[in-house]
C-alpha cells in the first residue's frame, strides 16, 4: 500500500446517536452519550497499543468516564485507554450533569446524572452507593480499581444496566426517588452492574478472555491470550453464574447494607418464584443450556420462546440462592456461597484466567468442602422442577399460595398472551399444552371477536374473566388475511395465584439460626 510518506491517517465518518440504552449512543442538546462498542473503529494489528481520546465539549459541559485524563495532551481534553478493549469498555456522560463524588472503601467514585434530581435525591443516592460499594468490597476483601463512575440516566419507563471495568451505565425511572420499591430497584441495578466489576470483567468464562492490556499479571508473549473477537459470539455455559448469581447477590447486598428489609426481599423472591412458574420453557431448557443458547435464543426471541426457554438470568438467581441455602445447610453453616465466589476470584480473577465451564460445579464443592453432584444435576444440568422446600425449609421458611383467591372457584384461562397494536388484538404468544394451543388459536392470528362480539384486549380479559375452566368460546380471527372461527374450550390456569415466601408454621432452632445468619434478623421477625 503506497502512503506517499504520510505518517497519519484520518477518517471521518458519522454515527446515529438516537438510541437511549445503555448499549447505544445518544446526543441531543441535553447531553451527548456513548458506549465506545458501537462507535470506534478498529485495526486487527493496532487493538493492542494505546489509545487517546480528544473531546471538544460545549463550554459548561462535564466529562464523566472511567478513562484517566492524559495529561500529556496538548490540546483539547484527553482521555488514555491502554488498548481498543479498555476504550471500549469505558462509556462516555458529557452535558451539564449532576455530579455526586463521595468515597467508601478508601476509592473515590462519582456518579453522573443525567435527569432531573433534587440536591436531598443525590444526597441520599451518594449515601446509599457508597453502602452498597462497602458491602461488595467487604465481601472480596477490597476494590481492584483506583476509581470508579457511575452514570445515571433517567428516563421515563426505562430500567437496565450494563456493566464496565470501572463504571457502569444505569438507566432508570425519574420517579424513583419518591417511591420506595422504585428507588429499591434502581438501588438493585446498581448494585447489579457494581458487583460485575469482579463476575465477568475479572472473574470470567474462559470463552470471554478479554485482551491482555487490561490484565497487568498477564505478559505478551507468542502464547498470550489475543482477547475478545468482535467477529464471532462467544459460547459459554456459565452465564448462569455470571448473571444467575450477580442477580442473587445484588439484592442480598441491598440486605446486607440496611437498605431492604428482610420482608421485601421474600416478597421480591415470591415475585421471581411465581414468573418462573409461569414460564413453560422451564421444562424444556436447563440452566447450562440457557446459557450456551443465548445468541441464538435469548438475543432472538420468537413466539415460541416461553414455551422453549428458561432466562439464566431469572432461574440463575433462583438456583443461587437455593446453592448458597444447601452449602449453608450441609456444612451447618460454616461455609456459604460467598466462599464459592471468593475462590473464584483467588483462583481466576486475581490471577487473570478464564475458568473453564466445568470448573463451577467442583470449586464450588472446593469451597463448601462437600459433593454437589446431585444439586447441580438437578438444578443446573436437568430440567426438573426445582427442589424448593429443602434449601427453604433449612433457614424456616416455606412457599405458598398468595392470599386473595376468588370465593368463585378458579378463574379461565386463555392460555395466550394478546398484543394490543392500535385497534388491532394479536396472538404473540400460545403457551405449551395451554387451551389456545389445543383449540388452534396460533401466533399471529389478529382476534376480532368472541362469541360472535367485537374484542380488544381489555373486553377479551374482561369475558374470559367472567366465566369458569371448562367453558368453550367462539373465537373470530383474521389468520393471514383469511377469516376463521375456531371454539376454545378454556382451561384451569397451571398457576391460579401468585407465589409468597413466608415463614414456615414450625421451623427447629437451628433452621432460626441459620434464617439469621443468612438474613441478618431474627427468624418470625418482620
């Protein structure tokens, strides 16, 4: 390639930036954000040299990032990543944001806030943050970083995260802070994509190798890992405690610092419990297979994925909890999950290395000092119901019907979940062995009417709701532009009510003790 002596390239092109998630990019004349993945260009052979970043802002405007400033620049604001995967690891909040700084666990952190917020909605944010980060710091025995940012946007019904080595970007809703269970998610999330910074940017799957750079203990060398290809998916089957157990231990940290009470954490876990229940698939996909399977399934939904599918996320957390119950319950209570998780970042995350997929079951077992052949066959690698009452009724407590059943008898039960798309009732899901699928109401299919009356989707709940399992409907629909009739015979709901954990009627005094060491208040307590 002739370069007719030029010692600089420079490209120019142009990105949409209207997207507000926390994958994407978005600018707008209140702010300009951007996840560095879905912005920067890359060359194969300069991945791994150093990268600097110029930022022209509008006078006024703050910079918020986990890059160090370059104070070598000599123009301009500048920011120093130590290869392309650092820079795109670490997002970018610039505008006129609020700005909390405080510091917990001798480390400085701030938090960006793009949104509307009172000067007593940061103060108690900054408060609770700087608790939630000593409460993970205390579990791995200090902060692996020199600083930490969190970047906040609120955006009206929006809810999510995503997680970086040194920051993380948060979207959530502006109301929160005047409703308690709201500001308690948000508070989750955050201590979510907080406690990440160790499960997955440290401790990590073999297939998510990230490059050498951003791991000083590694050395280059001709057999040094060559990081992530941006090319290809990366294939695991350990998602499960990636998410699984990120999600068990964000909300059991909210606990563990004082800011959720032990009755809405089993009312939330009553609330994870009764969606599981609700999801077929969960007969038909394992843990280890849910995460192997999602690129292909998870990141592409279609109409039969409740039937075919299990979230490693949602199950994940539901199987960690009852692993940290069951290596409680075994070692009568000398050893925990968090040991596991400990070991995980001594043996792999301090050192560097991806843990290979068949290291989880016996490090666990390492840590717990016991076999767990039989809990992981089941709850991990099968595809049975899960054992809840043995890990629950360890610690005193049980599963159980919610209160607030009709004094009529069972309500029917369609068996489909209806879309409501201007005036215009679709068929998006038909649940496995549920009536709509038996009586051959499809995916797809636009709904007119029921029983010879127009329906939208409030009107169809509404008739539904008014009679008893067993009762045939006549069904008027629109199936590729052909219409067709078909009778329905609706059904009794798998589930009829929610699910809620309580305390058991009798619970021995070991199963009191050990309910609080695990929840840190008294059994019966409220």
């Amino acid at each position: 390639m002739e370069c007719g002596g030029a010692t600089e390239l420079r490209a120019r092109y142009q990105v949409y930036a209207h997207e507000v998630t926390v994958r994407t990019s978005h600018l707008d004349l209140s702010h300009a954000y951007w996840n560095g993945a879905c912005l920067f260009l890359y060359v194969d052979a300069l991945r791994p040299l150093p990268v600097r970043v110029l930022v022209d802002a509008p006078p006024g405007w703050r910079i918020a990032t986990g890059l160090d400033a370059d104070p070598t620049a000599t123009r301009g604001i500048a920011f120093r990543a130590d290869d392309h995967d650092a820079l795109v690891d670490a997002p970018f909040e610039i505008g006129p944001h609020e700005r909390i700084e405080f510091q917990a666990a001798e480390r400085p952190h701030a938090v960006a806030i793009w949104g509307r917020t009172t000067a007593a909605d940061r103060a108690r944010l900054g408060a609770d943050l700087a608790k939630i980060v000593e409460t993970h710091a205390a579990l791995f025995g200090g902060l692996p970083y020199a600083h930490y940012t969190f970047i906040l946007h609120l955006v009206p019904k929006a809810h999510g995260g995503l997680e970086h080595r040194n920051s993380t970007t948060v979207i959530g809703d502006p109301h929160a802070f005047g409703v308690a269970n709201k500001y308690q998610d948000l508070l989750e999330v955050c201590s979510h994509e907080f406690l990440h910074l160790w499960n997955v940017k440290r401790i990590y799957p073999e297939a998510l190798q990230p490059s050498v750079a951003t791991h000083p203990v590694l050395r280059r060398g001709p057999s040094a890992p060559t990081g992530i290809d941006y090319q290809r998916e990366a294939y695991t089957r350990s998602l499960w405690v990636v998410e699984g157990w990120t999600s068990y231990y964000d909300r059991l940290a909210l606990r563990r610092a004082g800011l959720q009470g032990a009755a809405r954490y089993r009312e939330k876990l009553g609330e994870e419990l009764t969606r599981l229940a609700a999801i077929p698939g969960r007969r038909r996909q394992s843990l280890e297979e849910a995460s192997f399977d999602a690129w292909i399934k998870l990141y592409r939904p279609d109409e039969n994925t409740v039937n075919s599918t299990v979230s490693y996320y949602l199950k994940g957390s539901i199987v960690a909890l009852l692993l940290d119950l069951e290596i409680r319950r075994r070692s009568d209570g000398h050893r925990t999950l968090d040991d596991a998780l400990r070991l995980l970042w001594r043996e792999y995350g301090q050192v560097g290395r991806g843990y290979p997929d068949e290291a989880i079951q016996p490090l666990c077992e390492q840590a717990a000092g016991l076999s767990l052949d039989d809990f992981f066959a089941r709850a991990v690698r099968g595809r049975e119901e899960l054992d809840l009452a043995g890990p629950l009724g360890s610690v005193g407590l049980c599963v159980r019907p919610a209160g607030g059943g009709s004094d009529e008898g069972p309500a029917a039960w369609l068996g489909a979940t209806l879309v409501q798309e201007g005036d215009r009732l679709r068929v998006a899901e038909s649940q496995d062995g549920g009536p709509a699928q038996a009586g051959g109401l499809y995916p797809g299919d636009q709904l007119l009417a029921c029983d010879g009356y127009r329906v939208d989707k409030e009107a169809l709940a509404e008739r539904i709701g008014a009679r008893r399992p067993g009762v045939p409907i006549r069904l008027t629909v629109f199936r590729r532009d052909e219409l067709q009739e078909m009778t329905v015979t609706l059904g009794l709901r798998p589930l009829d009510h929610k699910l809620e954990v309580g305390f058991a009627d009798q619970a021995s005094p070991e199963a009191k003790a050990a309910y609080q060491a695990w929840m840190g208040e008294a059994w019966g307590g409220e």
